[in-house]
C-alpha cells in the first residue's frame, strides 16, 4: 500500500475546484490542495483522515495555533507540520506577503 501525504495552502485568493495536484510514484502519492480559509481546510483535513493520508503539511498561513487544533482533530494520528521561516526573514515575508 502506497503512503499518502498531503500539503495544503490557505488563501483566499484560490479556487479549490481548481487549484491542486496529485503525484504518484511508485512508493507515493501526494496531494496538493488549496483552501480559502480555515473552515475549508478543516473540511478538507477531515477528507484527508478518511482517506488514509498518514502526513500532512500545512502552509505558513496556518500558523502554530490551526497547526494544533488539526492535529487534535486527528487525534494525534496523522503527522502534522507547518511551514515556518527564520525570525531573520521576516521583513522579507512581510513584504512579500502584503496586500
């Protein structure tokens, strides 16, 4: 059986019919989604959990504080990470990031 893994990114600027990716190799798949916002993702996240997916990645968006309520709502089961950047890129990401 092929393990699934999962990445999630969170704007409201994404289209969620339209916007993900599915790779397969011959150890496994991987799954790229899109949510507008939290309330999505936790959606999707409980998807994800029926659907056997053993990790999942979350994008920066997320933060500490989602990134724990998903992995309480996956009972610990699932690994759970989220992106993070150096204290030293901030100014960078804040830049980059503004609306």
């Amino acid at each position: 059986m092929k393990k699934k893994f999962a990445f999630l990114l969170m704007g409201a600027h994404y289209d969620p019919q339209q916007h993900s990716a599915r790779f397969e190799t011959e150890k496994q798949v991987t799954y790229i989604y899109t949510v507008k916002d939290p309330q999505e993702a936790y959606a999707k996240v409980a998807e994800l959990k029926e659907a056997g997916v053993g990790a999942i990645e979350l994008c920066g968006a997320f933060g500490e504080g989602m990134a724990r309520r998903i992995i309480d709502m996956t009972e610990g089961k699932i690994a759970v990470g989220f992106v993070v950047h150096l204290p030293e890129q901030d100014e960078i990401f804040a830049r980059f990031f503004q609306k």
